[in-house]
C-alpha cells in the first residue's frame, strides 16, 4: 500500500462496494452562512466521504455518516445509489435505491428520492440544489436572476416537484 497522501482519494484503493456516489458543486451567495465553518470539531468534505463510502451499508447509512462534523468548506449536491436494491429488468424499489443530499455550511439536508427516479427514469443534477431549503439557505434563490446560464422557471419547476 502507498503512503502518498494523493493516493487516499485514488478510486482503484476503494473495496467492492454495491453503492456509486456522485456530487455537483453549487456556489453559495449567502456569506454569514460562512460563519458556520470553525477550524475545530469539523472534517474536510473529502475525509467525510472517504469514511461514508468505507462505513456505509446504504444510501441512507452514507447520507448519515456524511452528515457528521460537517465542514461547510465543499458544498455539494450528492446522489448516492445502493446498487444491492438495484435488479436488472425489474421494477425499481419503492424505497431505498436512490438518496439526494445537499450540503451549505451549517446544515445537510438528505432524503429518500427514489419516487423521482422511478417516475422520471433518471435525476438530472445541474450545479443548482434541488431542496428548497438549500436553495433558500445558499441564497441561490436571489443570485440567480444574475446568472445567465440558469433560469427561476427551472428552480420553480424542480421545486414544485419535490
């Protein structure tokens, strides 16, 4: 085993694993929540994830291991799958296959969405947060009439269903 730090996050040092994770970063434009962010009783995003991915059974069980001593410094979007619920050519479980989490400094918010996935056969993940709540609490919502890449009907749309 190497000992080279860059080495921790290299994907091939991971065990056989039935879950897949994947994250998109959003901006946050709400900077008091930056006040949340102590250099003392938080862990890095990365350290927090590599932990997840080790200890976890379940999507569920990833979301709650990642929400621990949340740092606040890397605000993602994660959608993580539990390829053990996954059956090919079969009808996809009504629970427990696919999990959203979306992280601002101060506050994790997860939930079970594998409802959305069955009703609309993917989740598109765009750099914009899902959750109402995040999107409140990152100020995205006052921020993104300015960017021209992205558009309050798609927020409103992606709010009205969840």
């Amino acid at each position: 085993m190497s000992l080279l730090t860059s080495d921790l996050e290299h994907e091939s040092k991971y065990p056989a694993i039935k879950k897949a994770n994947i994250e998109t970063t959003y901006s946050i434009f709400n900077m008091p929540l930056f006040d949340h962010v102590r250099a003392v009783g938080q862990i890095p995003s990365w350290i927090r994830v590599k932990v997840a991915n080790e200890l976890a059974s379940t999507a569920k069980e990833w979301c709650q291991i990642y929400e621990r001593y949340n740092s606040g410094t890397y605000n993602n979007q994660w959608l993580v799958v539990d390829y053990k619920l996954f059956k090919p050519r079969q009808n996809l479980p009504p629970i427990g296959l696919l999990y959203l989490l979306e992280q601002v400094p101060g506050t994790i918010i997860y939930r079970d969405m594998t409802w959305y996935l069955r009703k609309y056969t993917y989740f598109p993940s765009y750099n914009v947060p899902y959750f109402k709540n995040t999107t409140t609490l990152s100020g995205f919502d006052k921020f993104v009439s300015f960017l021209n890449y992205y558009s309050l009907s798609t927020l409103k749309f992606r709010h009205s269903l969840s």
